[in-house]
C-alpha cells in the first residue's frame, strides 16, 4: 500500500483526480480505524485531498521549497488548519501526524504533482 502511495495511482477514483486519490487512500490509512473512512465524513474528505493537492501543487514548485523549512512551515500549516476545519474528528485528533505524513508523500511525488499542475 505505501509503495502505491509513492508510485501513484494510474487513474482517480470516486470522481477525485488521480493525486487526490493518491493522498486520499494514504491519509485514510494514518487516520482511521482500519483505513476506512466512515461514510460521513468521505465527502468532506475527498474535498479537502482536493484542496491539500492543489495547496502543494501551488506551493512545492517554489525555488528550494524542499530546502526552506519556512516555506515548508508554512504549507504544513496551511495543511492542518484544513484537517482542523473539515470537522472530521480522526482528522482533528491526528492533525500534525497526518500533515507530517501528507508533507512526507508530497515529498515522493513532487514530479508527479507539478506535472499536474502544468497540463
């Protein structure tokens, strides 16, 4: 499962595009029981893997963002506001966790975000 994360999912599924699915199945994996995502909270999750993707496609393309721990700060921080403000609990519990995790997988796949970014 975490080398899928890494590599990539080939398409996206449940209408998100194929890096929000990505991150998607590997938040879902750190934050809940069992990977699964109740069924509540699966369409506030999907915005937000929706949202984060295009917070790092905005942010990780910057000159030297991997080697600036203030701008890296700063996405980190973007990130975990919105895990606090989707009202999902794991999300809230696990907030700097998750956002070390998602900062982590962003890390892996910067050529694959960016290459989104400029189509």
């Amino acid at each position: 499962m975490r080398a899928e994360a890494i590599e990539g999912r080939q398409n996206g599924e449940d209408g998100m595009s194929k890096e929000a699915t990505t991150f998607f199945s590997h938040i879902a994996n750190e934050a809940f029981a069992d990977g699964k995502v109740p069924k509540e909270a699966k369409a506030k999750m999907k915005k937000l893997m929706e949202a984060i993707v295009d917070t790092l496609q905005d942010s990780i393309g910057s000159i030297d963002f991997w080697t600036n721990s203030d701008k890296q700060k700063k996405t980190r921080s973007e990130i975990k506001t919105a895990l606090t403000l989707t009202g999902i609990k794991e999300l809230k519990q696990n907030r700097e966790r998750v956002a070390v995790e998602i900062m982590k997988l962003a890390k892996n796949r910067h050529d694959a975000l960016l290459k989104r970014n400029s189509q």
